[in-house]
C-alpha cells in the first residue's frame, strides 16, 4: 500500500477512508481535495485534504439518505386483510 497521501492519488484514498469511516457511523462529513501546489521544502507539489470536522470529529449527523437506509414509501395504498 502506497502511504503517501500528499500527492493527488493519495489524497483522494484518504478523503474516501476519512467519508467511510464516519458514513458507516452515521456522520455526514465533507471532505475536500485542495491542491497546494509546489512546495520546496518537500521538492514536490501537494495536495491538502480538509474537511469540515472540528477536532477530528464530524459536527453533524447523516440523514438517511446520506445513509442509505431509508425505508421504502408506501404508495398510497391500503392492504385489506
């Protein structure tokens, strides 16, 4: 497994483990990709991921949409026994 999550392909493996992770624990977290560019100290370009959690913790809840275990609408109609 490649561990540098600095560059474009890394960054992007750590946003879809980061929205997993919480997802499966019924948080809605946004993450994004910001590409910082060059930087000389690391002799490379890199790319941030930030998001909207406050001290590593998501501040809202998933809808069950996000979740994606919304039960099934009824349609209207009665069942007769």
């Amino acid at each position: 497994m490649d561990h540098d999550f600095c560059n474009v392909d890394g960054a992007r493996r750590l946003k879809q483990r980061i929205e997993e992770y919480w997802r499966e624990r019924g948080y809605a977290v946004e993450v994004k990709l910001v590409e910082a560019g060059f930087v000389a100290a690391m002799r490379s370009a890199r790319t941030d991921v930030r998001s909207d959690m406050v001290n590593g913790f998501p501040t809202k809840r998933a809808s069950a949409n996000d979740r994606g275990d919304e039960r099934p609408r009824s349609r209207g109609l009665m069942e007769v026994a």
